[in-house]
C-alpha cells in the first residue's frame, strides 16, 4: 500500500492568478491535512497522479501551466460536489 499523500490548493479568483499549494506532505502530515479538509466540510478529490506533481512544488507556488486541465477538472469536480451538498440540505 502506497503511502498517504495530500495537496491543498488555494484559489482567488480576485487575484485572477492561478491555484497555489498552501499545504502538502506525506504520511502524518498528509492525514493532518485530510483531518482538517473533514472537519472543515472540504471535499477530498482523489488522484495519486496529480498529487505527486503536485508535492514537486513549493508552498506559496501557482500551479504550472501544464497543470492548468488537470486542476480545471478537479475544480469542476468541487463545484458539482457542492452542488450535491446543497440539493441534500
């Protein structure tokens, strides 16, 4: 079994930059960031493949453009999660 791994992104759509890194690791710190993403009702997308990409970057640093397709398609994923949550209120 590989080990656990987490990205948490940042996006400000104010800024009109691209997603930024404001959390990763693996193991411990990696479920750190999962325990928080619960209790704060954050949805968790799930791809061993972008996470890694993903962990290559610094904290604080925008997404590469070749990543663009990949983080558009989670955050369409995110905008339907929280449709589904709303329509279950």
């Amino acid at each position: 079994m590989s080990e656990t791994k987490a990205v948490a992104l940042k996006y400000d759509q104010d800024q009109g930059s691209a997603p930024k890194v404001i959390a990763k690791g693996k193991g411990a710190i990696a479920e750190k960031i999962l325990q928080k993403a619960q209790e704060f009702d954050v949805p968790v997308f799930q791809n061993e493949a972008l996470a890694d990409s993903l962990l290559s970057l610094d904290l604080d640093e925008q997404i590469p453009p070749n990543l663009y397709k990949a983080i558009a398609e989670v955050f369409v994923w995110l905008m339907k999660s929280e449709q589904k949550a709303q329509l279950s209120r």
